[in-house]
C-alpha cells in the first residue's frame, strides 16, 4: 500500500519522509519547479536566527533521494477515485524540457547566458530578472536549470533555440502526461498558502510607491544570494529609516480575512533585528495591532528586539502617502484613542497568510470541504489532520496559518494518522 503527499513545503517533506521511513511507497507531488515551499524564501528563522537553508536543503535532499519515494515536480494532481485503502490517483506531469542527467551546471549556466528573454523573478518577487531557462533558486532540488514555456520563444513563435546549442539536455519535444496511480492507501494535503496581495488595500499605495513593499520583498533583500546580495536598497539607496506596518492582511473583516495569521508578529519583529543589524544607525519603528509572541522562546526574543532599540508602537495602518522622498504612515493608536503618523524612508507591509488561490479546485478534487475564509476544514477541533473525507488527511497551512515548526509537527502528525489507517487497511 502506497501514500500520496501533495505538496512539497515543510509539512509535505515532514509527513514524506515519516512514511517512508515507516516503510511505505511515497507519491510526493509538488506544484512548482522545486520542493521547498514558501519556506526557502526565508533567510533565517525565528527565534534563533538560524539559517533556514541549513534545515531545509538536508530535509529536501533526504526526501528527493529516499528509495521509497518518488517526487513529480512541476505537478499536479487531477483526479481522485476510490475510497481510503484503495484510491486512485491521476497526476498531470508537467515538461521541464531538460533532461538533468545530460545537462551539468557549466551547460545550464551556458545555456542561460545565451537566452536572451528576461522576465520579473518571481523567487525573488520581481526584484530581479531571470532567463526563459533558469534555476529556480540556489539550492533547489531536483538541481538544475528548467524552462518556462510561457515565456521561452522557441514556444512563442520558434524564433530561439540558443539554450539547447550550448546544452545537450535541452529537449523542446517533451511532453506533459498522465500519471496514474493505483493502491494508495492514504493521501495527504500540504498545499501551503498565499500571501494576502496589498493592492487589495489601496489606501496604502503599495503599487504607487518604490519605498512601500511587502515583508517577502524584505525578507528576499535580506538573503546574501538575493536580489540585492544582502544589501537593504530601495530605489538605488540604503534607507536611514524603516517602518514595519503590521496585521496588513490579516485580522480585516474588509478583505474578508477576520483571522489572525499569526506568523507576522514575530517574522516582523525577526526582520526588524536583521535590519538593525546590517543598518546600526537606522531609526526602525513598527506599528502594531497586538503582540501574539505565543511561541517557545518568541516573548524572550521580543524582547531583545526591543533592546536593539526598535521603537514599538500600537495602531491600526490607515494610510499611506507620499511627501517628497519620504512616505508617511498614518496610523490610529488605539491605546491612547488618537491618531499619529510615522515619516520614513521605507515602509514594509506584513501582509498575511491566505489560503492558495486552487484550494477550491483541489477542494473539488479530493471532494474536501473549506472554511469560510477558503482553509480545508478538519473533522473537529480537536483532530486538526483528518477530515471528513476517510483516508484523507491535511497538514500545514492549508489548514490555517501556522508557522514552520508546527507545520513540520502536524506534517508528522499526519503521517502518523495515515500509517495508522493503512495499518488498519492492511487487517
């Protein structure tokens, strides 16, 4: 009996690996060119400021390398028959038209100094470019480079073939095809999250201003292998002044997102020390709602936040707006009931979690029931992995926000509940 995972995040590769290490056949599909998840795009980790890279690329490569699992990047899963103990499963495969094991990283990075397409890199959300071929980021895994189609000419209009010249991995004949999958025992849900889009609030001009960004666009700033080599530079100049806003996304009956996502408290305040590291003299301030530091050592680093002189300050973003090479933060202290405004030379909104944008067609899929803010709802309350659906399981974020070790926790909860129902099959 087999196990089907989808998602490749943390809590995806937590549960892969759980079964497989139990001694079950493992299906991990996953949406994107690489596993991983949200959770590389992260520098470092709070409360202990280490290294996301060095947790996420020893897990990544255990699973991709595990005898008993097989990974389908650039994936998805299109349909599901059956019932707990004997579904079956059609994946979609999607080409990447590079066949790795003819391609090594002198001809990648050949190939894509010959490419002569640029497009925004979405890894790095648009703070850079990257090629039609490309790698999708610096310790992907499978490693190497792949194509996107959508924006590659030799799709377009069959004007370019530079890449496959210089690489003889390059195939353009590669096809999409149907997977299907027989004796799955269980199947497990680790699809993630999006980040709330701040256009959605206007009246904080994200898309008016170079100097208003989101906390993910810092975060990318902050990676020496980022856009910006490590470097906090906002239209050519290193800011004197920084302004984290708070709840931007979350905890708003407007854009109908009335939960708390409860990762930005703390991801803000951990940015917010890395830039008083890499700027010692900057003025940093952050206006805040509440304080949720709910974690195991998170009200502790708080506080050595505030001790880096980081100014914390209640109220509610209201408003953003230009004054010269300045924006203004206009903001409602909701302590002392009255209005006040922070002038800064940079503002980072931290923008909340939102269930992904395809949960209601996997939903449709899988034949699994969502909330109303659009998360996969658990049989009960106090059973946060099952669902109503036998056989099916969810796991991370896709159930509601969460951060990356009580991901990893349910991810292996999750596991352990499908183990127990194959077992159960199996007698």
């Amino acid at each position: 009996m087999k196990s089907l995972v989808i998602g490749g995040g943390p809590a995806g590769l937590q549960a892969s690996l759980d079964l497989a290490n139990a001694g079950y056949d493992v299906y991990l599909v996953e949406q994107c060119f690489s596993l991983g998840g949200r959770a590389v795009q992260i520098v470092k980790n709070y409360p202990s400021l280490t290294f996301i890279k060095d947790f996420m690329k020893p897990l990544m490569d255990d699973v991709y390398n595990h005898e008993k699992i097989t990974v389908f990047t650039n994936s998805e899963v299109i349909g599901v028959d059956g019932e707990a103990g004997n579904f079956k499963v059609k994946v979609e495969k999607r080409p990447t038209y590079v066949n790795l094991e003819e391609c090594n990283d002198e001809s990648c990075a050949k190939a894509m100094d010959v490419c002569p397409v640029e497009v925004p890199n979405e890894f790095n959300v648009g703070l850079d470019k990257r090629k039609a071929i490309f790698v999708p980021f610096s310790y992907s895994v499978p490693s190497g480079c792949v194509i996107d189609e959508k924006s590659c000419l030799h799709f377009k209009d069959g004007s370019c073939s530079k890449c496959s010249e210089v690489c003889g991995g390059i195939n353009f004949d590669e096809k999409k095809e149907t997977v299907e999958i027989d004796d799955i025992g269980s199947i497990i849900v680790a699809t993630g999250f999006d980040l709330f889009d701040p256009n959605l609030r206007p009246e904080l001009a994200y898309d008016k201003y170079k100097n208003v960004i989101t906390s993910l666009e810092f975060e990318r700033m902050l990676d020496e292998n980022g856009p910006t080599k490590g470097k906090i530079i906002v239209d050519g100049k290193e800011p004197k002044s920084i302004v984290f806003a708070h709840c931007i996304g979350s905890r708003d009956k407007k854009v109908d997102n009335p939960y708390c996502s409860r990762i930005c408290c703390m991801y803000t305040a951990k940015e917010a020390y890395m830039a008083k590291e890499k700027i010692p003299d900057a003025t940093i301030a952050v206006s805040y709602i509440d304080m949720r530091a709910f974690g195991k050592g998170y009200e502790q680093f708080y506080e050595e936040v505030q001790k880096k002189q980081v100014l914390y300050r209640r109220g509610v973003a209201a408003e953003i707006y230009g004054n010269g090479d300045k924006v203004v933060l206009r903001a409602e202290d909701t302590l002392l009931s009255e209005p006040y405004e922070f002038s800064t030379d940079l503002i980072v909104l931290a923008v909340g979690v939102e269930p992904r944008s395809d949960s209601a067609k996997l939903a449709k899929v899988l034949g699994l029931q969502l909330d109303d803010c659009g998360f996969f709802v658990e049989k009960n309350v106090y059973d946060t992995c099952e669902t109503e659906k036998d056989g099916v399981f969810i796991a991370g974020c896709c159930q509601g926000p969460k951060d990356i070790p009580d991901s990893l926790m349910q991810g292996s909860a999750a596991a352990a509940k499908a183990i127990g129902l194959m077992q159960r099959c199996n007698t």
